[in-house]
C-alpha cells in the first residue's frame, strides 16, 4: 500500500524532518497534513542548514513533489517568505514541485492580534503558544467563517473576504480586548497581491493525490507538531488546534484508512516541550541543562520557530506507549540517541505514582496528568561520544541494550537510530 503517515510520539520537535528525508529517497510526494508555520524543521543537508516552517521537507529532495494539505493554515506572506529564501539557496519551489491544497485556510493579520489578546488575558495559565495566530485560524474555520484557500484564484474577491474577516475581527478586538484595531483595507490590498502570487499552486489536493495513489506513486503523509499536542488527543489545553495524530492524516489529506501501510512515530531518547503545560519527567535542572546543550550547535533543544530554550526530561515511556496506540505506529524511529551519552545513568519513567496509586495507563483528566510523580527505571549511561557511529553494531552495548529495552515494552520495531543531525548519522536496523 502507498501510504506512509509520519508522526510525532511525543511534544513535536523529535526530528520529524530528518526522518522524512531520509524516507524521500523511495517517496513520490509528500503532504503536510496539519498545522502551519508553528512548526520548525532545521534540516543539515551537506553542510547546508535549511530552516522549515510551512513546507513539507521533501521540498528539499529532487524528484519529490509537496503537498500542503487541507487540514493545514496558511499566512501569504509568511509563506512567500520562506518559499524565496529557500529559492536563494537554490532550492526549486515552482508550482512543478509545490502544490496548496484549495480547501487550506488562510491565517490573516487579526488571528494573530486576537491569539496575543487571548494569551494576555489568560495571565498565569498562558498556553505558551508560537504566536502565529494558528489557533484562531482553526477557530475561525471551524466556526465556519474561515477563508479557504481556494479565494486565492480570484484576488479580488479574496480581498472583500480578508476585508470583511479583519472588520469582523476589529470589533472583537475592540469590544472585548480593548486591543488595537488593524487596518483592513492595507490587509485586503496585501493579500490580494500575495493571493496573486500563490495561485498557480493552487490544486484540489484530494484529487491530486487519489489520481498520484491510482497510478501507484508513494505518499508520506507528514505532520507538523506531535501526539501530545494534538487538540484531541494532547494535554488540553496545553495543545495546538489541530490533529497531528494519525487520524488526522487522513482528514487533513482526503485519502482512507485502506490506503496506509506505515504509520513511523518519531521520539526523542529523551522528552522535550516548549510552551507551558505538565512534563512529568521534565528536569528544570542541571541534568535538562545538560540534555538540551548549551545553543552552540544548531541541533541543541532550543525552538526552531520561536528560539526558546526547550524544557528537557528522560524518556516517559508512559505517554510513548499511548502514541503508540493511539497513532497505530507500526514503527519507531529514536532520534538524539547521542545525547544521552552525556549521562553516567540514565532515567526512564516506566508508570506514574498518583497519589500512591501506580498508574501505567496515560490519563486523560489533564489535572491528574499534572500531579502524578514518575517511577523511574534506571540503565546504564555509555559515556561516550557515539555521533561517528554509522552502523548499529557499533553501537556501544549499553546504548543497544537501552533501545532494546524501549522497543520490548513497546512492541514495535525501532528501525532507525540517529545519533546526529546528518544524513549519515543514521543507523538503520
Ligand atoms: P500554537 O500551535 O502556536 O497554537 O501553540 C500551542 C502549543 O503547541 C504551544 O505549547 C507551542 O509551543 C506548541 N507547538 C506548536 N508547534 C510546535 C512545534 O512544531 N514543535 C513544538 N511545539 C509546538
């Protein structure tokens, strides 16, 4: 079967963009089903680095065309940027090899405005997100006055929409933010200049793919952010507004079940999170400092798209196992592995104490998730530098034993390694 469903096992940033390069190889196209610019792939192809924020990775491989899907939200601007700066480092980005599902949504200057206002009001129980004004797209599109993609064909009429929309959303600001107000007519005449721009890549992406799936090409199907976040499934409130789960793939492309064969979760060796909400194993401390490496590197844990520094914790086998289940993963591919060569011992939650009950099941009640203390299994750290190490068989044997371990309790296969950010630093099993 032609579909592969990439997907993040734990709070985004686990290295999604690497695994999806290293998949190109076999891939005809590769669609983006969720989220938008509050997603980062920082990619190191041959010395070059390439920064990621709406585009799917496979932008990056020959040959591979990308697909934006419907379930993702768009910003014109934003997106035009980040499409000119890869063509500056010689990156083709015609509308051959990138294609904007009609039935996307589009992000406009008042989602922003309204989610900095919401943010404000929330005080102390901020969700920390990236600011891009992605939640109140979703809002807007679920409340059914989003604008689709699809306006972009005529600039004219996608302008009265913009127009309206940021009128519509001047009154809430107003009304009940006591925010300022934006200027519609300069948004409406801005839009209508960049929907010029992005119509030739305009298609209706479920019959693109179907028509790709007929005539037997491969799909990845990738998505932006991860399990934990994912509006359903995720620490709600703490979450993004869309599915980042499998599911989602198929709501967020327009293709079915019968159609997937691979569902790859991607994890860290350990666990990061930007933005507020509960982390049990999380280590505000020295042993995080540590995990997340001092910013020198462009891989060390601080955010792609907002530059904060990630908060680090040891691998929850806990919320791994729920991933696993509620994405179907069919395989897993364990990023970072080097870095817990840092570390004498190693830490691994393998159930939570709540409130002295032992819980191996993760909880949906978010508050119980916020209060439970983690139990910890102990291995062995290797305390060497594994970031040469190309074959698994080199692997130090304390390193084999802990990935080991992970796949036994999760009952999947672990089929790639990484132990750096090159393409070279991968250990296929
Ligand atoms: P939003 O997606 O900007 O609404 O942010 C909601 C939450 O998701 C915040 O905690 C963000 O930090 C987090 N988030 C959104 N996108 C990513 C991502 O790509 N990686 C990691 N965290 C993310």
């Amino acid at each position: 079967m032609p579909v592969t469903i990439l997907v993040g096992a734990q709070w985004g940033d686990e290295g999604k963009g690497k695994v999806t390069d290293w998949l190109a190889e076999d891939i005809h196209i590769i669609a983006r089903y969720n989220g938008g610019d509050n997603a980062g792939h920082t990619l190191n192809i041959e010395g070059k680095t390439y920064k990621l924020h709406f585009l799917p990775s496979g932008i990056l491989r020959d040959g591979v065309v990308s697909l934006m899907g419907g379930g993702m939200v768009i910003h014109p601007e934003r997106l035009l940027k980040e499409m000119q700066e890869l063509a500056t480092q010689g990156v083709d980005v015609s509308p051959q090899r990138l294609k904007i599902s009609t039935n996307a949504h589009v992000i406009t200057p008042a989602h922003q405005a309204l989610e900095k206002a919401d943010e404000e009001t929330r005080g102390s129980s901020k969700i920390g997100t990236t600011g891009r004004g992605i939640g109140p797209a979703y809002t807007s599109k679920f409340a059914r006055n989003g604008i689709r993609a699809s306006a972009m064909r005529d600039p004219e009429v996608f302008g009265e929409q913009v127009y309206k929309a940021i009128e519509n959303a001047n009154k809430i600001l107003h009304n009940v933010y006591q925010a300022p107000t934006l200027n519609a007519s300069e948004c409406a005449a801005k839009y209508s200049r960049e929907a010029q721009r992005l119509a030739p890549y305009l298609v209706d992406g479920w019959a693109y793919l179907n028509h790709a799936l007929r005539e037997g090409k491969k799909v990845l199907a990738e998505g932006g952010q991860a399990t934990l976040l994912d509006i359903d499934h995720g620490n709600y409130p703490y979450v993004t507004s869309s599915n980042p789960t499998a599911g989602g793939a198929l709501v967020g492309l327009g293709f079915g079940p019968r159609q997937v064969d691979r569902v790859i979760g991607v994890a860290k060796a350990f666990c990061t999170r930007v933005g507020a909400g509960p982390f049990p194993t999380e280590q505000d401390n020295d042993i995080g400092a540590v995990m997340r490496g001092d910013g020198s590197n462009p891989w060390d844990d601080f955010g792609t798209t907002t530059g904060r520094p990630r908060r680090c914790g040891w691998l929850d086998m806990v919320a791994l196992k729920y991933a696993v289940a509620v994405n179907g993963i069919t395989e897993l591919a364990l990023m970072k592995l080097d870095v817990l060569g840092r570390f004498k011992d190693i830490q691994v939650a393998v159930a939570y104490d709540a409130d002295g009950q032992r819980l191996e099941d993760f909880p949906v009640d978010q508050d119980l998730f916020g209060s439970v203390v983690p139990i910890y299994k102990t291995f062995p750290g290797w305390q060497t530098d594994i970031m040469d190490v190309t074959r698994w068989e080199d692997l130090p044997a304390a390193a084999q034993s802990y990935v080991e371990w992970i796949e036994q309790q999760l009952e999947v296969p672990i089929s790639l390694v990484s132990v750096g950010p090159g393409r070279e630093q991968t250990l296929l099993r």
